[in-house]
C-alpha cells in the first residue's frame, strides 16, 4: 500500500513501473474524478496522425471559420 507524505508525494511500486515502462524524469497527466485519482503517462508522438482522417474545406477561410466559431452559442446545458 502507497502512503502520502508531507509534500504530497507518494512511491510508485517498482513492479508497477517496469511493468507501465515508468521510469525516473517520467511526466503524467494528472486527473481526479468522482474522488479517484488517475496518472496517465505522456508518451512523446502519441498523437501524431490521430487526426490524418480528417480533410480541410478550402472552401471556407480561416477568417470565415473563426466568424463561424464565435457566433456559434450552444443550447443550455439540460439537467
């Protein structure tokens, strides 16, 4: 069991990173969530050609697009 010292920190099972490839310098995203704390390590290039699907539409200006975006009021959120 992991324990919380005085500075927040806490020590990560050396099995548990070898086993995530985790090593010394490693950085993370950090999200807490319905009281649950979630690490996700960065990996470098994760998202290159994530979005290599997409095409653009040299129809529309840069100058339109952003028009476009700030006109554009969503609904209300609904309970």
């Amino acid at each position: 069991m992991a324990t919380l010292s005085s500075k927040r920190q806490i020590t990560l099972p050396k099995e548990l990173c070898d086993q995530a490839g985790i090593y010394p310098g490693a950085r993370f995203r950090v999200f807490c969530h319905n009281g649950h704390i979630t690490l996700v390590k960065q990996t470098d290039n994760a998202s290159i050609g994530v979005l290599r699907h997409l095409q653009a539409n040299l129809d529309v200006s840069e100058h339109a697009s952003r028009d476009q975006a700030i006109a554009f009021e969503p609904q209300a959120a609904r309970p």
